[in-house]
C-alpha cells in the first residue's frame, strides 16, 4: 500500500492556546485517507473549541507512536502484530482496542454476466491483467475491462494490498473518480468488472460477485468470512487514556459517528458484545 503522510487539524476559531482539549491521532492510512477527516469534521462541528491533530501514513507508525507516547488514539486497519505486542509488554503497557467499524470492498459486474462466484487468486489475477478474458473463469468470450477507483480514494491502495497481493494494477485499467462513476461503467458494459466500497454496492443496477462463494454482506465483513475486508480499530495506552480520547472515541463509536462511518463508505460496528482474544466489539 502507497505510504502517505497527511495533517489535519480541525477546531473551531480559536488561538492555539484558547483551545479546551487537545488530541492527536496516528495510524493507517485506511482511517486517515477519508474516514478520519469527516469524523473529526462531525465531532468538532459540537466541540468547536477542541483541535485534534490527524497524521496518516500506516498502522504500525501509529502503533510505534503510541507506545512511544507520541499519540493519543492509534489508527489501525490490522490487529498488533507479535513485535509490537512484544514492545508493549516489555515496557509495561496495557493496550485497549476499540472496534469502531469494518471495511469492506466488493467486486462487481454486468448484471448479465454469467459468473457469480470468483476465487480470491482469480480476482487478483484479473486485476493485475494476468488473467484478461472470461472465458479463462467460466464466462463468454470477451475481453475483461477493469475498472478501479483513482489513487485519491484510501480504497484504491486497501484494494491492492486485500487482493492483490500489492502486485500493481493492470496497466489497461480504467480509472474513476467516484464509486458512482464505477458503477454505471460496469452497468453499461457486459465485459466490465470493477470494485466499490460495499456500501454503495446495493445502490447500484451492477451484480456484486461472492468471493471463495461468499457473499459481501455487512454481516459476512464483521464476522470476518468475507476476504476483502478488515477491522478498523483504535488502540489506547489503557493505563494513561485521556479524557479527550475516551469522549472522541464514544462519539465515533455512537450512532452519529456510525452513520458517518456508513457514509464514507464503510461498515458500521454491530450492537454486539463478546470477546475475540483482545477484541472488545
């Protein structure tokens, strides 16, 4: 995934030193592309005298500036890894993991397209151009046009790093601006294949395919079945949690920080409790 770095400050109109609270979050750049901006957007829009500072590049950055003390809130799309588990334990800290939504992309086609179903394998192939006709997957013989969303969208680098290994993309591949642009490509074009945030997926007059045979609800992607997707998290140091980042991170985890969540294109979290070894959804 392209490694990128971007600072948000959002606050009311206010000095730097008028400010009530401060609080500043690091991590991944599936948060931080699109989905970080509009939730310190939404939450600073009641709490104007409030400056929260976003830097995005990937999730270990924000993990290694947590424990470092450099950070409030980490952002990340994955799970600690044993390394960095390993970090915490060796200098006493206590992680806690706040699940705040999923993401999910879905992969779409021609409603009159006669495949349903596609292996992960035959998705990355057919998305990096080795695999370029529908015959080679059980469909009629035409040319396969690839249509993705453009590097500006955090799903573009998601995409290639969930199925395509990080292999680049086909070098014949459309590129859009928007999901909607996507989706009447591939409405109005029976040799077109392309992908979207699973959210716009039902809106759309396209056919999303099952992956390994299944199928991308919001269901199959929180209980993670479906393989394009993944948690999206916030890890706290559990012994040292600012106020500022507990009341952040309710609002986010509430029904108006979910309903942007689902409107930048992501799943919401799901009203259920139960434990996934340091997983508390």
């Amino acid at each position: 995934m392209k490694t990128t770095l971007i600072s948000i400050i959002a606050a009311g109109a206010l000095t730097a030193h008028a400010f009530a609270e401060t609080l500043s979050i690091k991590g991944s750049n599936t948060f931080g592309e699109e989905l970080g901006p509009r939730l310190i957007s939404a939450f600073t829009r009641t709490r104007p005298d409030w400056r929260i500072d976003l830097e995005a590049r990937h999730s270990g950055f924000g993990i290694l500036a947590l424990l470092d003390g450099e950070c409030d809130i980490a952002a990340s799309s994955r799970p600690i890894n044993e390394d960095e588990a390993r970090l915490a334990r060796s200098r006493g800290i206590k992680l806690r993991t706040h699940t705040i939504g999923y993401y999910g992309i879905a992969v779409i086609v021609h409603p009159d397209n006669p495949v349903k179903n596609l292996a992960d394998h035959q998705v990355r192939d057919i998305f990096t151009g080795a695999i370029d006709n529908w015959q080679a997957i059980g469909g009629r013989s035409s040319p396969i046009a690839v249509h993705i969303i453009g590097e500006s969208a955090g799903t573009h680098f998601g995409f290639q790093e969930l199925a395509l290994e990080r292999r680049p993309y086909s070098e014949t591949a459309i590129r859009h601006g928007t999901y909607s642009d996507i989706g009447k490509a591939v409405a109005t074009d029976p040799r077109a294949i392309g992908f979207i945030a699973l959210p716009f997926a039902a809106g759309l007059p396209v056919r999303a395919v099952s992956i390994n045979g299944i199928a991308p609800t919001p269901f199959a992607v929180s209980d993670n079945l479906y393989p394009f997707a993944r948690m999206l998290r916030f890890y706290t140091n559990a012994k040292t949690e600012s106020k500022a980042a507990s009341e952040f991170i309710r609002f986010v985890r509430s029904t108006a920080g979910q309903n942007v969540i689902e409107e930048a294109g992501f799943v919401r979290r799901f009203q259920r409790r139960f434990s996934l070894g340091m997983e508390t959804l």
